[in-house]
C-alpha cells in the first residue's frame, strides 16, 4: 500500500533543442504514448513529442502522446483515480514525479528498471549518461526513477578570512558541514575580536548528515555515531555564539557578493543560475575556492527540492525531486516506446526554443528552467553546449542589465575574447560533475527535530539524542 502513495508526486520539468538519434522500437505505422505530469510540464512534453512525431513521419509512422495533466489543486483527485486504475491493473505509460520516498520504488514490480531499458534499446547505452549520478539514484542494484539533469550543493570561504583557515578550507576536495563548523569555530576561538561580527553563513543540514549514518537498502541506521555527535555539540556551540553587531549599509547588487563576505564565514552555492560564482574566479573575489558539499564518506550531494503535500487518507506525504523533475515508466506499460521518448525529452528540456510556462515568453531569469538555469543535463552530450549557451546568456543579458559584467568576474563582452574562460569553466565543471555522488533520501522533521531541539535547550545530551533519533529512525526505516 506505501507504495502506492509514490503514485502522488509528480514535478517541474522544462522546454529544451538538439535531436537525438533514437532507434526505431518497432515498425507499426502508430504508436500512441500516454503520460501522467503536472501542467507545468505539458509544453517541453508537446515539443518532444513534435520532435519524435517528425522523426517517425520520415518512415511513414505516427507518434503521438495521451498527455494527462492537471493543477496543482486537483492533485489529490487525480491521486485518487490513479490508485484505484493501479488496483485495476491499469496505468499510464510514463510518470513524471515531484518527490519520491526512493526506497519504497524498489522491487514494488510497478516500475520499468532503466538499466534494463537502456541495455535493451541499442541507440542507448550507459556511457551516453552520468553513471555516477545513475549509482545514486540506484536502491537494490535498480534505476526505478530516472532523473533528468542534477546539480550540487556547493560552499565557499569568505576571501576576508586570515589566509591560515582560507588554506584549511582549500586542502579538501569536498567538504562535510561537520568540518566547517570546526573551521568556523576555530576561527571564533583565535580571532574572536577581529572576526565575532561574522556568522557561520552555511546551513546546518541535518537531514543530509543524518543520511550519513542510515543504510536504506538494509534498513538500518547508526546514527549514535561519535561523528553525528560531535556535529551536534558543534550545532549547539554555533548557535550559542553572540555575534556582534555590525552596521552594514546596503550598497547596492554591483557590491552585494562583498558585503556578504564581511558578513559570513561561508556561502552556499546550489540553484540554477547561482552557480555562475561557483564557475569563475572574479579578479577580486569574495568568496573563493568554492566546492561540493559532501557526506561522511566523501561523496558529493546531490541537491533536491523537498516535497511535501497532503493526500487524503494517507495524510503528509514526503518527497523530493530534482530541478528538471524525473519520471517513472510503468513496467505494464510500452515501456520501450517510453524510453525512447524519454530521449527527446532530454533534448527537449535543454532546447532554444523553452517558454515559461505562465507569460509564454523566454524567461531569462527563471533558475528552474531547462535552457535558462545552469542544472547539467543527464545526458553527457548535452552538456558543453548547455552550459556554454547559459553563459554568454547570463554574461550578455543579465550581467549587462545590472552593469556588473566586468566588476564580478572579469569575462570581457566579445564572445571570442570571453571563449577561454568559459573554457575553462566548464572543464571545472565537468571536474565536479564526474565526483561520486550520494543522493540522501528525505527523512521527515518528526522523526529528529524534537530531540534535537531539546538537546539545544541543553535538556538532554548530545549522546541521548543520537540514540533517540536512532531508535525512531530504525523503527521507521522498518515500516
């Protein structure tokens, strides 16, 4: 029955250009599709489907798609009729989510496995994609849901810092919030005077430490590990720190990245378009040296978007999904037909041609969309060209609109003059996107905030809380 609750998310997918070369599935003149998606997604599923339908009409072939969509207020109705045609043994073909408890997905026989689909269609193969970003999406040796771009949490040091904690931050690689709590904290203790106006600046991140420590595919977790302790009694220090009261005085955008770095310690780095400061070093830069945040075992984060809505007689149901959105092909379903439509859909949502979806017109501003935000497409091929249309999109357009182009980052206004750096960008991109990488499933707040509260009031200890969270957690995982 969990299971058939995944059946309610569904999330945010985006318009996009170049076609793929997909291989024919079968020979029949008309093949018909149908796909259950939120409306926000019906306009890059109709340019995929115009993409696909012209291929097939080379051969004398007609595709088309059945696209079911709905509001954001009709979600639970259309919940409802999904679980009952589940229990009558009918569905759609296709499912685009907006939050999926991934482990329930696993071995429920509702859904195609994408390793599957990919070795048994020959104009795929695993290589074509992230395999890394794959692998963590995989939960019992299965890909049950298929995402379609991904991007990182990153995180910079304040360029303001004594150069001795700027070059502790720049040995790692990838970085825990447990170590920066411990540079931050350090930093307090020596330089309180010159430095106590200055605030942590990252988030704390629970949720993602806590998935350190859990074992979803063996439904176990450790959570009252000496590591998620010491996180806990670093947390509590923090947050007891009275910083000083400084005076800043707003100095407008061109200034905005400066003054930040007088006031944080650190700066995260993760949405869209945002990562452009990740990307460049500006000629005075403010935050500097910027990396993946990772987990305990070293591994990059993927970024989700938390999910949460309210299903009648289920009650709060928790998901996530990544920015692109990412779909489920049901395994009763033509599921072959299905991934073969899923490529167009790729290069759909990383195409020219992507509207928003409320004004109808191209949005440059809008972090979410495929070819308007900087997310990296699943697909490898993609990529340089993706992300090279982006930049001289934000440099050209954005930048110049706020007469802040040279100031941040330098990149001179010709196109050619402007080419080595974008270069040498997306090399340091592709560094980035090529780490392991760890998706941290979402753990409801109910199950460690009222511990974790009570330990900041200092009621109970650091140690008590990690049993407590790991009792509840255990017992959850088991469900």
């Amino acid at each position: 029955m969990r299971i058939i609750i995944l059946l309610a998310t569904f999330m945010l997918l985006t318009a996009c250009s170049e076609q793929p070369q997909a291989e024919q599935i079968e020979t029949s003149p008309n093949r018909t599709l149908s796909i259950l998606a939120p409306n926000l997604y019906t306009s890059v599923l109709r340019q995929a489907e115009r993409a696909m339908a012209a291929t097939w009409a080379e051969d004398g072939r007609e595709f088309i798609l059945e696209i079911s969509s709905y509001n954001p207020d009709e979600r639970e109705q259309q919940l409802s009729r999904l679980q009952t045609m589940i229990m009558a043994g009918e569905s759609y073909d296709m499912f685009i989510w907006d939050g999926h408890p991934l482990w329930v997905h696993s071995n429920s026989g509702f859904f195609a496995d994408f390793y599957k689909l990919i070795e048994q269609n020959p104009a795929t193969e695993l290589e074509d994609f992230y395999t890394n970003v794959l692998e963590a999406w995989t939960f019992d040796e299965g890909l049950y849901i298929f995402s379609l771009s991904f991007e990182l949490i990153y995180v910079g040091i304040s360029a303001e810092l004594p150069q001795s904690f700027i070059d502790r931050f720049t040995q790692h690689n990838t970085i825990t919030t447990r170590q920066l709590m411990e540079i931050y904290l350090d930093l307090q203790r020596e330089y309180w005077e010159e430095f106590g106006h200055m605030a942590f600046g990252s988030g704390f991140y629970t949720q993602e430490t806590l998935s350190s420590f859990i074992n979803f595919e063996g439904s176990r977790a450790v959570i009252n590990d000496f590591r998620f302790v010491e996180y806990l009694e670093n947390m509590r220090l923090i947050s007891n720190i009275e910083i000083e009261e400084v005076e800043f005085r707003y100095r407008g955008y061109n200034y905005m990245m400066e003054d930040f770095a007088m006031q944080y310690a650190f700066l995260e780095r993760s949405t869209g378009i945002s990562q452009i400061s990740v990307l460049f070093d500006p000629p005075t830069p403010a935050f500097i040296n910027f990396i993946p945040l990772a987990d305990e075992r070293g591994r990059a984060i993927l970024r989700q978007n938390q999910i949460h809505y309210y299903i009648r007689g289920w009650g709060w149901i928790y998901g996530q999904s990544p920015s692109w959105g990412s779909l489920s092909i049901s395994a009763s379903g033509d599921s072959a037909l299905a991934w073969e439509f899923t490529q167009y859909l790729i290069s759909a949502m990383v195409s020219h041609d992507a509207r928003h979806v409320v004004v109808g017109v191209p949005h440059h501003y809008h972090r979410q969309f495929g070819n308007h935000s900087l997310m990296t497409p699943i697909k490898r091929r993609y990529t340089e060209p993706h992300v090279r249309r982006i930049f001289y999109r934000y440099f050209e357009d954005i930048m110049t609109a706020y007469g802040a182009k040279r100031r941040f980052y330098g990149i001179p206004a010709s196109p050619v003059e402007a080419r080595p750096a974008f270069d040498e960008a997306i090399v340091r991109l592709e560094v980035f996107n090529d780490m392991p990488m760890v998706l941290k499933p979402y753990i409801p707040a109910s199950l460690y905030w009222d511990p974790i509260e009570e330990f900041m009031l200092g009621l109970i200890s650091a140690w008590q809380v990690a049993e407590e969270i790991n009792n509840r957690i255990g017992l959850w995982l088991i469900e």
